[in-house]
C-alpha cells in the first residue's frame, strides 16, 4: 500500500486529476479542447492511462474559439466563414452530369441504338462513378485542369469497361452503342475542363516566418491560382503583408485561422520550426475541418515526380531524385531536334536568302550576324542571326551602358536605336533567330535549352547561373514562352535552372507548342 501511495503521489503532482462535474461538463469539455491561448492543437492528443477526462467532444458541435486581433493596422471586412465540416458544394456539379447523361441516353434510345432500361442505367451510374473517380472532390492544392481532366478521362474508362462487363449478364445491347454512350458522357463531363470554366480558387492559410510568409504570398498572388486568406506569422513584423490578408501572431492559431476563415489547405513554410510532435498535433487539429496539410520542403523548382516520401529506421524523408543532364533521353533530344533542325533550316531556305536580301539593301553590311556565345561546359562557340542593328552596333553599345534597362548581367532597352526599321520587325517575329537551326545541326545549340549566354556576362556569373551550362544553350526555352525581355535577371536565371532540373521530352514538346503562341503574341520581342 505503501508504493500505491507514492506512485499515486508522483502521478497526483504531473498531471492533475481532473474530476468531471455535472454543473461545468460543458465548460470542462471545452477546456479540454481548446487550450488557454484559444488554439485547437491539443484537442484530440491521448492523455495517461489512469487520469480521468472529459470525454472528447467533436469539433463539429464546439463553437469556433475566438481567432486573435490582426496585428496589421488594416482589418478587411469579415470573411464568411464555414462551418468545420462544411460539404464541398457539389449537388450542382452532380445534377449537371446527371442531366447531360439522361439527355444523351434518351437521345440513343430514340435513335434506336439502345433499349430503355439499358440506357437509363448506364446514365444514373454515371455521377457516382464519376464521384468515386474524385470528379467533385474540391481543387487539391497544386491540381492543375489538366490533372482534373485527366480524372473525368479515366472514370470515361473504367465505365466503359464496367459497362461492357456487366451489360451481358443484365441485358443484351449493342457493346458499340453502349461504349459511344459512355464517350458521349465523358465528353460533355469534360466540357467545362476544356471551356476553361472558373472554379473557386483554393483558400489557403499559410505559416511561417514573417519574410517566407510575404514572398509565398507575392508569388501565389501572381500566379492567380490559389487564394491566401489568413497568414500566421512566428513574430511580429514591422513589415506588412502584401495585399488585405488577416495576419496572426503565434503558429498555435493557425488551425483556428483556418477553421474561422474556411480555408481549403494550411500550409506551414520552410523555417516555421516546428517540432514533429507540433506537426503531428497540427494535423490532429484540422481533423473534421475538411482542412488539408501542407508542409514546405524548402526545394526550389523540383517538380514532383522527382520526389517521393520514403520511411527509413522509422525516419520520414523524402528523396530527390537527379536531374536528367546525360544518358539515352539525351542522345535521343539531340537526335530529334538536330533532325528536326535540318528538316526546318532546309524549308526555310527560300525565306531565309529573301531576308537576306532585303537587309543588304536597307544598309550596307553582311546579312548574317556572328557572335560569340558560351555553350555547354563553357566551351564558346559562334551563334548565327540575321542582322537587325548596324554594322557598328557592337561598338555603339560600349557607349550605352547608362541606358541599360535591365538588372543584373543582362543589357536590353526597349527602343534601341541601333535597330533598323526592318531588324525590328524581323525581332518581332523572331525571324531574325532562323539561322540558329544551323547552330542547332552543327551541335552547338539545342531546339529547346537555356538562353544562351555572351563571354561578358558568364564572367560576371556566380554560383547559380553557372549551373545553366551543364547543358546546350537553346533556339527557345522557358525563358522565350514566358516572357523574353521582359523578365529580370533573377526570373531568367531561374526559370533556366527550372528547366536544367526537370529536363525531360514532355517538357520540350511544351516549350515548343507555346513558343509559337509567344512569337504571334510578341511579347518581350524587343
């Protein structure tokens, strides 16, 4: 008995012993919740064996504890908030699929191709296959529409294949019918995908120190794909947050800022210090509110697929996996495009001698340009463009270095004057870059790389930028369908370093199905 009493002493002084009363089993079940600082982070943690508690009690009947003042000087107008387990609005998503398959089945039956019964069945099992597939799932952070129309694609499948299975067992009917039944269906589900319908962008709260919290929103708000509603910051900041975004001092509001604030993704940034046990409660806290996760991992334009999650002697990490720089995908790139290159340089002959042409008669001079540019592993090498400057523009640009107006190592202005009347035009249309497919044939240059790069400014580069020549230089790249001129220094060279780390085929053949949308649009062709 004595032991008894001196475990039951030690035990007494830890934790309390919480007795429940009936006249404060409410007060005592939000306390139990809701901690002293108004977060929810220890509201489902498991207590001791032999401490009696309240019973936990679901978030869903709790009132939203108090969210804390803003600490900006600007409190924007009260967000309507949702309830914890608010339902994604989806009936009207449901209820459109379910009149277009109805619609499409009465016109087969009327055609004759189907019986009724058939027909009807195989629309009425359209939106719950189509709910199984995550068609009304709300926009998961980062889902692209091509991600969510890939889902309407692959339910258009699988009923396809289920209906065909399951038609001879139930009713007999024409297996072509029935599977250009179900295409009809997958069409008219895709539609919106395709007519670009607007969808409530995702709200998100984000958390972290007061510098990654301000650079997460300014690129989110740039990007025009998610909605940051709250922020919750480690400390106090002098400096505000871009835009009327509620800020909250202390990342133990964040599951509350996101409750009260109806927020689709909470995502804690890089640097936010949180311990695994802080993480794992965060987690716990979001349970019910139809809240999701989202932890920064601090890489810098690393696509996913070259990333997994993998648990190692009970660790949690995750893997990056090399980017593509050498190997049998490569040798296949400069296959394909150095073909490609003489197939287009050869078509374009005619074009190409009546463009040089026209430049020897508008000022005197050769018609070709040569300069030096530094290629793969920083060997030079000579590019070739149709000249659309002076014959003395080299030496003109020693005397203009005032009139830069570009940052960093670039050197642009929007009205040169060395430019001809006929070089601009053949800038706007990017004609005066033809004669690269040369460079690109000889093995010079790539169809799709980096920018390529002049000796002065590879001198001037330091760490990051020298990365972008572990690789060919290219005729068009990121930095040519997002931009051209018109982009920093600081965008140029990481949108080059995006490319170089997530090089593969697919990537390519976007780059060149958009270059030709950024020639006819003439943006930054200057």
């Amino acid at each position: 008995m004595g032991m008894t009493q001196v475990v039951t002493d030690m035990v007494s002084g830890v934790v309390p012993v919480v007795a429940p009363d009936p006249a404060t089993d409410v007060a005592g079940m939000v306390a139990d919740v809701v901690t002293a600082d108004g977060s929810l982070l220890d509201r489902q943690i498991p207590r001791p064996r032999g401490v009696n508690t309240l019973p936990l009690v679901d978030p869903i009947v709790l009132a939203p504890p108090a969210v804390p003042e803003p600490v900006t000087a600007t409190v924007v107008p009260e967000l309507p908030q949702r309830s914890a387990t608010r339902p994604a609005p989806t009936w009207p998503a449901v209820v459109l699929d379910l009149v277009l398959a109805l619609g499409l089945a009465v016109v087969s039956v009327s055609q004759g191709r189907l019986e009724l019964p058939a027909a009807i069945a195989t629309a009425l099992a359209w939106p719950p296959l189509l709910a199984v597939s995550g068609r009304y799932r709300r926009q998961a952070l980062g889902q692209s529409r091509g991600a969510r129309l890939g889902v309407v694609l692959a339910a258009g499948a699988r009923t396809a294949v289920l209906t065909l299975a399951v038609s001879p067992l139930v009713w007999h009917a024409d297996a072509l019918a029935l599977a250009a039944l179900v295409a009809g269906f997958t069409v008219a589900s895709a539609l919106p995908f395709v007519a670009g319908v607007r969808r409530p962008l995702p709200r998100v709260v984000l958390a972290g120190r007061p510098r990654d919290v301000r650079e997460a929103v300014a690129h989110l708000r740039a990007s025009g794909t998610h909605e940051v509603v709250a922020a919750c910051l480690t400390r106090v900041s002098k400096t505000p947050v871009e835009g009327d975004v509620p800020v909250y001092v202390g990342l133990q509001a964040s599951s509350t800022a996101a409750h009260d604030h109806g927020a689709d993704a909470l995502v804690v940034l890089p640097g936010a210090k949180l311990s695994p046990v802080e993480v794992r409660r965060l987690h716990w806290s979001l349970s019910g509110m139809g809240t999701e996760l989202f932890l920064g991992t601090g890489l810098l334009d690393v696509e996913p697929q070259r990333t997994r999650v993998m648990s190692t002697a009970g660790l949690g990490v995750l893997h990056v996996g090399k980017p593509t720089l050498r190997g049998p995908r490569r040798l296949l790139k400069d296959l394909v495009e150095r073909t490609l290159a003489l197939l287009a340089l050869i078509l374009a002959l005619p074009l190409l001698a009546a463009l040089a042409v026209a430049i020897r008669m508008e000022t005197p001079g050769p018609a070709f340009f040569r300069q030096e540019r530094i290629g793969r592993d920083g060997v030079p090498f000579t590019m070739l463009k149709l000249r659309s400057m002076g014959v003395d523009a080299e030496a003109a640009r020693l005397g203009m270095g005032e009139a830069n107006e570009k940052d960093g190592v670039l050197f642009k202005i929007a009205q040169d004057p060395r430019i001809t009347p006929l070089g601009s035009r053949l800038r706007r249309y990017s004609l005066d870059e033809l004669p690269q497919l040369w460079n690109v044939v000889r093995g010079d240059m790539s169809l799709v790389g980096p920018r390529p790069a002049l000796p002065g400014e590879v001198a001037r580069y330091d760490v990051d930028p020298r990365r972008r020549l572990v690789v060919k230089p290219g005729v068009t790249g990121l930095w040519q369908v997002s931009g051209r001129s018109d982009l920093t220094w600081a965008e140029s060279v990481r949108l080059d370093l995006k490319y170089v780390e997530n090089w593969s085929l697919r990537h390519d053949l976007s780059i060149l199905v958009r270059t030709v949308r950024a020639v006819l649009g003439h943006r930054g062709a200057y």
